[in-house]
C-alpha cells in the first residue's frame, strides 16, 4: 500500500512537471527570444567582420537556425583554435558565429534555472558578482574569520588542475539533468557538450572548450557539487570560490591541513577531477592571500608583484608604438585607463601616479 502511494505521489509529481518543463524549449527558441538573445549576443562586437556578415542577412539566419533547432537537425561544427598569453599561454577553442549565438540562447536559458542555486560565494562568470566583487567579499570575509585581528587566522588556497580540460561529460550531463527535463532542450545541451573534448578515457570524454560563453556556465554548475559539499557537508562559514580557484579561512590550521584530504578525496571520487599539487597553499594573513590577481590582507589589498611588471611591460609596448605613429593617442589614453582601472580596486596610488605621469598623452 506504502508502495502505490509513494507511485502515485511521483506520477502527480511528474505530470505537473512535463508541462513546465515542456514549455523551455519552445520558449528559448520563439522569434521574440531568438531577436532578443541576437542584440545581446552581438553587444561590443558590432566591428567584426564575422558578425556583420551573419547580420547582414539576420531574420534569413535566425529563421534558419529557429528550423533547424525545433527539427532537431542543428549540427554543431568545428572549433578553430588559437592560442593567447595572457599571462600564461592558453589554447582558445573559438566555434562559429552561428554556434556561439546558439550557446548564447542556451546559456542565457540555462542561467535562469541554475544561478539563483548557486551559492552566493561563487563569483564566476556571474551577473552581479565578478572580480571586483570577490576581492570585496574575501576582504569582508576576512575581517570577519579574524574578528578584525584580534584571533589568528589562516587561509587554504586550492586550484584545480586542468580544469577545464578534465570536466567529465557523463557526470555534467547527469548534473543537468537534475534540474532540466525538456528532452529537445536536453538534445541541444547534449551537443554542445559533445561538440568538443580534450581527452577520453575508461570515464569517458572530458573537457569543455575555453572561448565559449556555455562552458563557464557548465563549470559553475559542475562545482557546485564542490560548494555543496564543502557548505552543507562540511559546515564550513569561510568559503569563496571563483572558478577552479577557491580559499577556506579557519582559526585552525590543522583543520584546513586534513581538508585538504578529505576535498582531495571528493573531487577525484564525485567529479573525476585533481588538486593542482604545486598550487595547494596554506598561508596566514599577515602574509597575504593571492587570489583573483590581488593580494589580500586584513585592512587592504596589493596588485600581484608579476602583474605589475606585465602592466609596466605592455605599456611600454604601446608607448613605443604611439611614438612611431602606429598607435593613435586614444589608443594609448583607453590602455593606461584601463590599467587605472584595474590599480584603482587596490591600494595603489603610488603606482598609479606613475604610470600617469609616464603615459599620460591627452
């Protein structure tokens, strides 16, 4: 009897569900959506050739497209790649305009069923929260786990090792699927994923390609099991993460030293993934906390050493160039505004007055 109730309870469950859930799909890729998610998709890269052309014939594309995708025929295609150093050299997969559009459409879906359950520690590729917003939170959050000085404290700095590359595709799309439950949505997802891999082993592919906007969704919702795990499980207060890149504050340094172990532990058995070994860092307060580019103490924040000497290294670049004529002085002026920009998140007056009185061309 126990056992019919409990049936029927998941068939009510179920049929009020399909619906709801039914209705993702055919609204992602109504003409009103498609329109709207174009005028975002193309904010700040109006100039490219790439994305004139597409719009040059746009209602024949997003048409296209619009068929395609409620035929289930869409085929994703091949990513070109590059590689960048900034500062570290990275391999950039980059997908067509149309794919990109497509994981534009998806990730701004995809955002509104995952993000608001995401905990409010996870700054990545956010809207609302961000770099500048994670330097203010650990700032706080320090302040806060040393009672403003008055207790020692330390911190746990972990990066996961190649993270993009190792996220396991199996375990993402059962990740999803716990909150999705459109099939023709759940089809389109499943091709993005697929669409690219950096290796393959007895777990099945893994990786997810850098250049595109989906694959920073996907990592946020694939670490939340690491946040979940470390907030509820583990109970622990003093917990930020942005990205692969996360910190634990505590009052007891053994206590962080066996987290190490036990996050270890999670991250290969529930994720498939690794510790960087080289970048596993406990440190105290008094000596700073490099994180998000900044380092942090407990009343301020310093700009990391080997970015200031990329920042001083780039503009001389460009200084050498205004001087031959091939950088126009607008050029130059946006440059060093952006990197007073950067300087202004830190307690770096002296800095910035220097690099104002070098390259200060208007």
């Amino acid at each position: 009897m126990l056992l019919e109730v409990k049936f029927f309870a998941k068939w009510i469950f179920l049929c009020m569900l399909s619906p709801m859930s039914a209705v993702l799909f055919e609204t992602m890729t109504s003409l009103d959506n498609l329109f709207a998610c174009w005028y975002a998709f193309k904010r700040g890269k109006r100039q490219q050739k790439e994305i004139q052309h597409f719009e040059r014939f746009l209602e024949d594309n997003i048409f296209r497209l619009r068929e395609d995708l409620n035929a289930l025929v869409y085929k994703h295609g091949s990513y070109p790649q590059f590689r960048v150093c900034d500062p570290k050299e990275r391999l950039i997969s980059k997908a067509s305009v149309r794919d990109r559009f497509v994981h534009h459409v998806v990730y701004e879906m995809l955002t509104k069923i995952f993000d608001p359950k995401l905990i409010f520690h996870s700054f990545s590729c956010r809207k609302k929260k961000g770099v500048h917003k994670g330097t203010l939170c650990l700032q706080k959050m320090i302040k806060k786990a040393s009672q403003n000085g008055s207790k020692n404290c330390w911190a746990l700095k972990i990066d996961i090792r190649r993270f993009f590359d190792t996220i396991n595709h199996g375990i993402l799309k059962k990740l999803i699927r716990k909150h999705v439950f459109d099939e023709k949505l759940l089809h389109l997802i499943d091709q993005i994923i697929d669409s690219f891999h950096q290796s393959t082993d007895v777990f099945g592919p893994a990786g997810l390609p850098l250049g595109n906007v989906s694959s920073q969704l996907f990592a946020n919702i694939y670490l939340h099991e690491l946040d979940e795990f470390i907030k509820h499980k583990l109970r622990l207060k003093f917990y930020l993460r942005y990205c692969d890149d996360f910190v634990i504050l505590s009052h007891h340094p053994k206590l962080l030293l066996w987290l190490i172990c036990v996050i270890d532990d999670f991250l290969n058995t529930h994720l498939r993934l690794q510790m960087h070994p080289k970048k596993i860092f406990l440190l105290t307060i008094a000596g700073g906390i490099d994180f998000v580019g900044y380092v942090h103490f407990l009343h301020h924040r310093l700009v990391r050493p080997q970015t200031k000497r990329r920042l001083k290294r780039k503009l001389k670049t460009a200084f050498k160039l205004f001087q031959r004529g091939k950088l126009s002085s607008t050029a130059l002026d946006q440059k060093v505004q952006s990197y007073l920009g950067l300087l202004s998140h830190a307690n770096a007056f002296h800095f910035s007055q220097i690099i104002k009185n070098a390259y200060w061309v208007r």
